[in-house]
C-alpha cells in the first residue's frame, strides 16, 4: 500500500477503493493464465472491492504512473486502464522494446502501437495484462456469460483466436471487446520490467572502452 502522505492526497474513488481493500497475492509459475483467473476469482468471491489493481511482480510501480491510472479510471466511460510498459522481444544484439499496448489488424493480431501520444488516455484494442486496473462490472460481466464449468476460469486463456495462438492477455481484451467494454491505456503511466538477457562477446565488443 502507499504511504500515509500518498494516501492523505487521494481524492478519486477508485483510488480510494483500492487504498482500503485487500491486497491479494498469487504465485502462479509459468501458466500465467491460472494464476490471473485465480487471481479475479478471490477478488470477486471474497471481496466488496469496486476496482482490481492487477500488478505483476515483475514491474516496477511509481507513485505517479499509479495516480494516472487512477485519475483515468472511470466505472462505466473507461473501466479497464492499463498502464504502458515495453516487452522485450528478439533483437540483433539487445532485446527490442516493444510498447504491449496493441490495435488488431483485419486477421486478429496485435499490432503495437508504436506512435502512440505521450502522456495521454488513448483507447486501444489488447495490451498486456501486467498492470491493469479493472472495474468490477466488468469481470462479472464476463462471469455471467461464461458456461457452468467455466465461471472461475473464464477471463484468461491461452489458446486460438483467429487463425493465430493468443497469450491469455490478448484473449481476455477480446472479450472485453465481445463483451462491448472498453478498454484504455494511459501512456503517461510508465513502469519499468524486469528481464534478464544473455551478454557475450557481441557486447563487450560494441562497449565504448
């Protein structure tokens, strides 16, 4: 939780919901996909919280990254609000940051939004679910359309979409678009991620010495 100075200056509601409820931790390993669907389910059965703050540990959150979010959050205008952190996909020599903010071309695959405003509430299509803030209208939502045996795992899944296998953060903004929720990003609310490369010689080689 924030400090008490952070707290003391909190005047938008879902900031204020979030700095009162319960902080909810799940270990997950390598399928992404149980851990968050783990994750909504205590969130929604075993609280009253009116916003989901999803924080992977792998990320950095600064105060203001935080307050942009928050301050961008609205229950029913823009109830889902991601921040804006960068993947590391393959390079040449260093990993090549990649915005995991996206718009779905004709054939359902993430394009990243590479020219995107700085410091502003833009509305996207996907992103990547490592730092989420989400109403709780809309994970309920998705609940109820969901089959019998699928209720408590029905909001991340890996699997197929449009011809092209889909991580469990891209099948879930697909079904807040199903669903007709929409979905932002704030691009002024940036965090750093945490990955490890391989250095070798390459390196050394290209180091100013």
């Amino acid at each position: 939780h924030p400090s008490p100075a952070v707290r003391a200056r909190r005047i938008n509601p879902a900031a204020r919901a979030l700095l009162h409820d319960a902080t909810i931790r799940v270990l997950c390993g390598g399928l992404l996909s149980r851990g968050r669907n783990e994750l909504v389910k205590t969130f929604l059965d075993h609280t009253d919280a009116a916003w989901l703050l999803m924080l992977d540990t792998d990320h950095g959150l600064p105060v203001p990254a935080f307050d942009k979010v928050v301050s961008a959050a609205h229950d029913t205008e823009r109830p889902v609000v991601s921040g804006l952190y960068f993947a590391a996909f393959p390079g040449d020599l260093y990993p090549t940051p990649i915005p995991t903010i996206y718009r779905m071309d004709s054939v359902s695959r993430g394009v990243p939004i590479h020219d995107y405003p700085p410091d502003a509430v833009i509305p996207i299509d996907a992103c990547g679910a490592g730092f989420l803030l989400v109403h709780r209208s809309a994970l309920e939502l998705i609940r109820t359309g969901a089959d019998a045996d699928m209720r408590d795992w029905c909001w991340f899944q890996d699997g197929p979409l449009g011809g092209h296998w889909m991580s469990e953060d891209i099948t879930f903004c697909a079904l807040l678009r199903a669903n007709g929720i929409p979905l932002h990003a704030h691009t002024g609310a940036i965090l750093p991620h945490h990955k490890d490369y391989w250095l070798d010689d390459r390196h050394h080689e290209r180091t100013p010495r």
